[in-house]
C-alpha cells in the first residue's frame, strides 16, 4: 500500500498550460489580496531520448513534454514604489519578497522564481518595479516533473502581465532558456515535442485530454546530475525520436500508444542509483488497470497510465 503522503492522483491531462488554464485577477492567501494568481501545472516525459554528450557537456536529448492537471500556485503583488514603517518613515522598495509553504525552498536569488523576475526586469529595461511572490507548492522536488522550471515560466509570465506586458510570448520564450533548459516548454500551451538541451521548443497538436494519471513518488530524489553521471551510453535506446514522436500525435489517445513507444533513456541510470525505483516500477506494472508504467524525467516521480 501507498501512503497518501508519496503518492499523488491527477484527474488527466490538460490541454493547456500554467499561462491559460486557470488564472485570476487576484486570490486573497491569509489575509492579503494579491494582484494576479496562476496556477503552474507540472510536466511529464512521454519519451526521453538521449541522443548525444555535447562538447559543452550538456546532452542532446528529445522529448515529448505533456503538462497535467497537478501543481503549484503562484501570487503576484506589484509592491508600491515607497512603503511607510509604524514610526511613518518612508522606504523605497528596492528588492522583490518571496514566500512559500513548503519547507525547504530556497527563498534567496537561488530560487528560480526570483531570478525570472530579475530576468524580466534586465531584459524589458524596467528596474525600477518590484513584486511579492507568495509560491504555493505541491510539486516535490527532485520528482522529474520540472516543478521549479515551471514555477520560473509562470513568474516570467505573471510579471509581464503586471508589468502591461512590454514583452511579447516570443521574447519571453526566447529568454527562457538563459535560466535552464525545461522552461521554455511551460511557456506552450501543454504539449511540445522539446529538442537541443531541451530549450528548443516545437509545439504539437495537443494531446487527447482526460487520461486518468497516476503520479507516484517516492520519498527519496535523485539529482539530475548524478542520474546523468550513472548514464551508460551503450544502453541508449536505438528508437528514432521523430518516429516515436509520430506515434504519439496519430494515437486516438496516449495510452493506445504501443507499449515500446515509452522509452525514457534516464531509467537505466536512475535505476542503477536507486534499485529500490527499478522496483518500485516493477511493483506498479502488475497493478490491474495501469495501462502504461514509466518514470518521467530523471525521477523519482513514476506516472500510471490508467485507474486501478
């Protein structure tokens, strides 16, 4: 049996992303009334082939990323230029506030959702606003389902908007990529086959919505770095990407794709470093009704195609 803790139903899979699915002029969070809310939904991996180690070390990899309709929250304020204490002096606001539920998250410049708001604001030349950030979270990390890459996407967007949008989609696409590889694809409308380091973005047709999803994820992670570290290359599938791409966008829906069709070239790794999730995986594929069992990304999280 799953504990409810390390295990998370998902109703299906959306059609569209964190920027359009659900998004509200402003949720008040423990008393204070925020300016925009945006829901920032997680991704998984419907196949992830590694093609190639770059020169730069990086890898080339290609993906079909799908969002689906679990994840984060995030609330935006656009703090006033000057601020009065409790002795009536004023203060210029010079620096952004983030704030957030889980424990554990970093709440400095290392945080991804701040670092887009600086991004916004050296890209569009207005340094001159700052915001409050209140960052609801569900996503666990560590899970491959590109929690803080979609939190970051869902920033860039949120403070465009604040800002009357000085930037278009497509510079916001176009400077996603300086801050990590997944989140151009949260700047799509859910469902993008992703080539390069993963930054190169081709949206496809969207994908059949209302698969049930199971997520399960351990209570243990695995860095993306160490699952890379444990890749042998020699194991790599042999599937052509564009193929497989193919048989995913012709299917009636995701799960009447053939089985081979799921290849993610990091569970060999992952697995190597984790027996423990090799096992996990094989636990899950005798459970009746799952019709396709995979780990997304580089783990731990394992998603179930299916309803038990």
């Amino acid at each position: 049996t799953t504990k409810r803790s390390s295990t998370t139903t998902l109703k299906h899979l959306i059609k569209r992303s964190a920027l359009y699915q659900y998004q509200s002029s402003g949720d008040t969070v423990e008393g204070e009334t925020y300016d925009l809310s945006l829901f920032s939904p997680c991704k998984i991996n419907l196949f992830l082939r590694i093609l190639r180690k770059r020169p730069d070390n990086f890898h080339d990899l290609a993906s079909l990323f799908q969002t689906v309709g679990f994840g984060d929250v995030l609330h935006f304020k656009l703090l006033p230029t000057e601020t009065q204490d409790a002795d009536g002096n004023s203060h210029i606001n010079s620096e952004d506030e983030l704030l957030c539920d889980m424990d554990g998250v970093p709440l400095d410049k290392t945080n991804l959702v701040l670092r887009a708001v600086d991004l916004i604001r050296e890209k569009t030349g207005i340094t001159d606003k700052f915001f409050k950030v209140n960052l609801v979270k569900q996503v666990p990390a560590q899970a491959g389902l590109g929690g803080g890459s979609g939190n970051a996407a869902t920033a860039m967007f949120g403070v465009n908007e604040l800002l009357g949008r000085p930037a278009t989609h497509e510079q916001l696409v176009e400077w996603s990529g300086e801050l990590g590889s997944d989140i151009t694809f949260f700047l799509s409308l859910g469902s993008a086959y992703c080539t390069g380091r993963g930054e190169i973005m081709t949206p496809v047709s969207p994908l059949p919505a209302g698969t049930k999803l199971i997520i399960v994820k351990p209570n243990i992670g695995l860095s993306t770095p160490a699952v890379f570290k444990a890749l042998d290359y020699d194991q790599l599938s042999t599937a052509d990407p564009e193929s497989l791409l193919q048989q995913f966008l012709s299917g009636a829906t995701v799960s009447d794709v053939p089985a081979d069709a799921y290849v993610n070239d990091l569970e060999q790794p992952a697995f190597d470093v984790l027996p423990e999730l090799r096992a996990l995986k094989d636990e899950l594929e005798t459970v009746g009704g799952f019709d396709r069992v995979m780990m997304s990304g580089s783990g731990t999280s394992i998603f179930c195609m299916g309803q038990p």
